[in-house]
C-alpha cells in the first residue's frame, strides 16, 4: 500500500509522517462517515446507526461550544475516558466518567443517573444525585461546560420500531462479527481525539469550528438512525468526501451536490435550494425545484433515503449568543 497520500484539493503528503489529515489544508480522508461505512462493510454487519439518535446533548458553554453529542437509547457515559459514548475533551474539571445519561426505551424518555459516575451534574443551580428525567432544553452543568438537552425521539415515537432492529445470520456469526467491530474500531482515534490534535496543533480553542445549527436524521435507507449535523452557511450533500453532508450506502445519491441546504443565521432559517441541487429531491412528498424554507420535521427524499429536517438555533439561539434571539426562543440563560 502506498505511503504517499493525495487530498481533494490535490495536496500530495507522506501518511507515515501526518496520518490521514493533509498538513498543507487539514483535510482528514478518514471522514466520519468513510471510517464508519468502512468498518461496518468490512465485518458484514448493517450500515445502519449501531447509536440511532434519540437526542442530543448540546454545548453552549465550555470547551466545546457548539459542538452537539448524540444520545442513543440504553447507557450513554459522558466524560473524557475514550470508551464513552460520550467523549467530551478540554474540559479540565470533566471527569473520566462523569455522569450517564439513560434512554429508556420503554418510558421514551432521557434520564440523568449521577450515581452511577464520579462526577456532580448541576440543574438549575442544584447538584443532582438522584434519578432525575431530562425535559425538553434541559441544561446541565457537567464539569465548566453546559449542555443542552434537546429531545428527538421523546417527540416523534412514530420511528422508535425503526430504530430497533436485528442484525441478520446466526447468533455465533453475529458475534464474532460485533467483536471484529468492536476491536477495529477501538484501533482508530475517537472523533473528540482526533478534533483535539488538530486544533491544537494549529494552537486552537476547542470550541466548534461549525457549530450545530440544524440536523438532518435518516428516518429510512441505507443509513438510517444517523444525524447528520446541518452548519451555517450552504451545507452540500452527496457521496464525495468534500461534501458538507457525505451520505454513504446509497447508490442513487450522487457524488456532489445531490442536495443544498443553507443556514441562515441572521435570519436563524433552513432554506432548500431546489435551483442548486444536482439530484431529484422532494420535500413531504413533492418534487422541489426552487428555494423553500424548511420547517421543524419536514421530509426530504433523497436518493432512496427519506431524512427529517431538525431545527437548532431557529428554535433555540444564534451561536453569537444575541439575548433577544435567545428570549424568544425560550432558552433565557445566554448572557
């Protein structure tokens, strides 16, 4: 295998010096999506979220500001120990396992568990060392940093017996196949490591480079239980690796620009650009050929897919923090 590396934008490096990431742009060609596909092909199993989203921890405050962490149902670890399902780095006062998060699947809901961690989690100015169920904009104080929990499933229960499924084969192939899974990809660096590498080697903050501002989940395809995260600006989706949004899995969606989604943030909107897409799309049914304002839950087919359109700071807050942007949306603790 060659040692000599080439990124998109035709930057030649050496892969035993500077890994996966071009030292000239800093783009990665291990992309999120590329190393997931990958590992999950090559040990048979689904490509479908093995952590279907059921929520999300967002952070508003902290080290990692802006950056917005998905819960799945069962145990959901936060801290900084690498094994979590929650990985949260820069955070000086954050413990290995600070706090867990539990998605009930028969309650549907989220609920904080602080006895079983090391760490003390505070709501509304109060330490919490007793069960206590996570509402809607919940915000927790976990370490310096605060955090925002932003229900997903709790609120559309319609897709909770797509988001458990079976693998298929034996009960032993199945086995063998998740414990391949689990040690190839204990052998890569965690999303949060390999985030923190590269902005400190540029000396960086931690903060979000693009902070969350809306999402896009599969609800049905190849890729279904993954939130892809929508940032400011114009988000272009396809299968190449410079897409904003990289889809895999899905033969019918093309390389580039299959779709196009801004954000605007003045405006705090998601907007389709029907004129801009390469690819057929329809929203809630209906094929869509010039801009249209997307709204809370709406549906868009792509490829064979159909994924749900979230929205974030519309409903919640600008990431510049403006009080009346953060008043009106019902989030009051933005200074």
């Amino acid at each position: 295998m060659s040692n000599i590396m080439r990124c998109p934008y035709g930057h030649v490096f050496s892969k035993t010096r500077n890994g996966t990431v071009c030292p000239t742009c800093g783009f990665d060609l291990d992309t999120p999506e590329k190393v997931y596909v990958n590992l999950r092909k090559e040990c048979g199993l689904s490509l479908k979220e093995e952590r279907p989203v059921c929520a999300w921890l967002v952070c508003i405050e902290g080290a990692r500001k802006g950056k917005s962490y998905v819960i799945s149902y069962g145990e959901n670890f936060v801290g900084t120990d690498r094994d979590n399902e929650i990985q949260v780095l820069g955070d000086e006062k954050m413990k290995e396992k600070h706090t867990l998060i539990y998605f009930d699947e028969k309650e549907n809901k989220g609920m904080l568990l602080p006895a079983r961690a090391d760490g003390i989690v505070y709501i509304k100015d109060k330490p919490q060392y007793d069960k206590y169920i996570l509402e809607d904009k919940t915000i927790l104080e976990i370490g310096n940093s605060k955090f925002l929990y932003k229900e997903f499933l709790s609120k559309h229960e319609e897709l909770w017996d797509k988001w458990i499924y079976e693998e298929t084969g034996t009960k032993e192939d199945l086995l063998l196949k998740n414990k391949k899974y689990r040690t190839l990809k204990k052998e890569k660096p965690t999303l949060e490591e390999k985030y923190k590498d590269k902005r400190l080697l540029k000396n960086l903050s931690l903060e979000e480079e693009f902070p969350v501002c809306a999402w896009l989940i599969c609800v049905e395809g190849a890729r279904q239980g993954c939130s892809y995260n929508i940032l400011e600006e114009k988000n272009y989706i396809g299968k190449d690796d410079t897409m904003t949004i990289q889809i895999l899995g899905d033969e019918e969606i093309r390389d580039k620009r299959h779709a196009v989604i801004a954000f605007d943030m003045r405006g705090l909107r998601g907007t389709l650009l029907g004129e801009e897409c390469m690819g057929f799309v329809r929203l809630n049914e209906k094929a869509i050929y010039t801009s249209i304002e997307l709204k809370d839950g709406d549906i868009l087919e792509i490829g064979t897919g159909k994924f749900m359109y979230i929205d974030y700071a519309g409903n919640h807050y600008g990431w510049e923090g403006r009080k009346e942007e953060a008043k009106t949306s019902g989030y009051d603790e933005v200074e």
